[in-house]
C-alpha cells in the first residue's frame, strides 16, 4: 500500500519503515545503516517525504556536542501511526477477500470482508427492494440473501444522507435486545411487529438474569435474541422450540458502504 500527496507518490512500507527507523535511533546515518542502505538514498527518500508532504515530516540538527541529527516530527508520528491502521485494515480486507470471497458453494458476505464490528448482535446485507416515502418516516423493504424481507422504518432525512435507492446494498443492524419471541402463536394472531420470521431455537446461552437464544429460520438466516431467564422458562424455550422472532421495523438501523 502506497500512500500519495496529490499525484506525487509519498511512500510506501519500506519509507514509513525508514521514517521509524529515523525516530529509533535519532539520526539519518544510523537509520540508513540499520536499515542496511546508504545515507545518501536514505537522505534521498526523506527528502523527497519532506518535500510532498503537506507538513515536514523529519527535522535534522547540525552540529552541536553530539555531532547534529534528525528526529520526527509530530505530523511525521501521526502519519506513521495512520499509515499503521490503514495498513492493518488493508491486509486483513485482503486476507478475507481471499479466504471468503471466491468461495462459490457460499453466499458472498460484505460483512465478513469488511470484518466490522459492531455492538448489533445481528447484522444482514441486503438489497433495497421498495422505498415507501411517508411525512416524516420513510418505509425501506431489504430484499436478503436468504430470500426474506426485513422492513425498516427511518426519517426520511436519514434517506436521504444515505442516498438510499432501489437495489442498492445495505447493511441492516438490530440489537438482540430489541428482538421479540414469540411462541405458540394462532393462526389468527395479529402483531405490530413488521418483521416476523418463523423459526426454531437452536442454542440457549443462559446468564444471570437474561438467556441469549439464536433462532434458525427455515431460509438459513439467523437471528439473536436476549430475554429473560424468567421468559425462557415461562415459554418453556428448549433447543428445538419452534419460535417466532419479532422485530419493530423502528429497531432496525441502516447503513450504506460508500
């Protein structure tokens, strides 16, 4: 990865490389020997930083009782710890785009390239299928992978900073607190809940005072939900209870990928 100011190239991993070395040992000459190249190509390099980047990246000293030398600047420091975090992030897009995404037997997840974590035990990607512009709220209907459809309810000013459109991918978010279980539903049962997906129990994590369960549905989604313990026995949930998970199309939280 090759870091640009303008159309100038900056540098790449063996300048940020010399750039540490430089803030180790304090000097041009002692980086350029411990990084086993001459001074004057070290000079050459740091020069050429110097000179593109928007701000001095090394400072060097003449003279003096210790002969004079260099040291990074604080722009100099922060541009090594970013180029450090993009990086990381870059090899382990890349990792991933190898390992997941030339697997042909499994769905494509742009989640699991892009290794996001979030707080939201359950994450989907998805395509916009209809938009319902209303008032104020706006309708969006997400067309998964597996073949459901998950509803979302958002302003439309949250639509329109999204700049959401018909078949346009879309992360959705809900946290597992947010989502509602249902069991022994009639026929007839009428609910709120825009979202409601049949499925069955397939694990039961019991805590102290809430039990997180992972329901399956028939279409290969899966979905986290944490009640309490007193629900759990209530409902009488056991590992293949066949369930109803509810969602508020208010619960759930969009975003795009830019």
């Amino acid at each position: 990865m090759w870091l640009a100011a303008g159309d100038q190239p900056l540098g790449g991993h063996g300048r940020i490389a010399l750039l540490k070395a430089v803030a180790q040992h304090g000097s041009i000459t002692a980086a350029a020997k411990a990084f086993g190249m001459s001074y004057k190509a070290a000079w050459d390099a740091i020069h050429a930083m110097n000179e593109r980047a928007s701000q001095p990246l090394v400072e060097r000293s003449t003279g003096g009782k210790g002969g004079g030398g260099a040291k990074i600047t604080a722009y100099g420091m922060a541009l090594i710890e970013r180029y450090e975090e993009v990086d990381a992030v870059h090899q382990r897009f890349v990792s991933h785009l190898d390992q997941h995404g030339l697997d042909l037997s499994q769905p494509f997840s742009l989640l699991n390239v892009m290794t996001m974590k979030t707080s939201a035990r359950n994450q989907w990607v998805g395509s916009v299928a209809t938009l319902r512009a209303g008032a104020v709220n706006d309708e969006v209907e997400l067309a998964l992978p597996s073949g459901q459809r998950l509803w979302a309810t958002i302003t439309h000013e949250s639509t329109q900073a999204l700049g959401l459109r018909p078949k346009q991918t879309v992360i959705a978010l809900v946290k597992a607190s947010a989502v509602m279980l249902a069991a022994d539903l009639g026929t007839g049962a009428k609910l709120s809940a825009r979202n409601q997906w049949p499925g069955t129990v397939a694990q039961i994590t019991p805590g102290a005072v809430n039990a997180e369960v992972l329901v399956h549905t028939p279409q290969g989604a899966h979905i986290v939900a944490i009640i309490t313990q007193a629900a759990v026995a209530d409902m009488g949930l056991q590992v293949g209870s066949a369930v109803v998970a509810l969602v508020q199309a208010s619960e759930v939280v969009l975003g795009v990928v830019d």
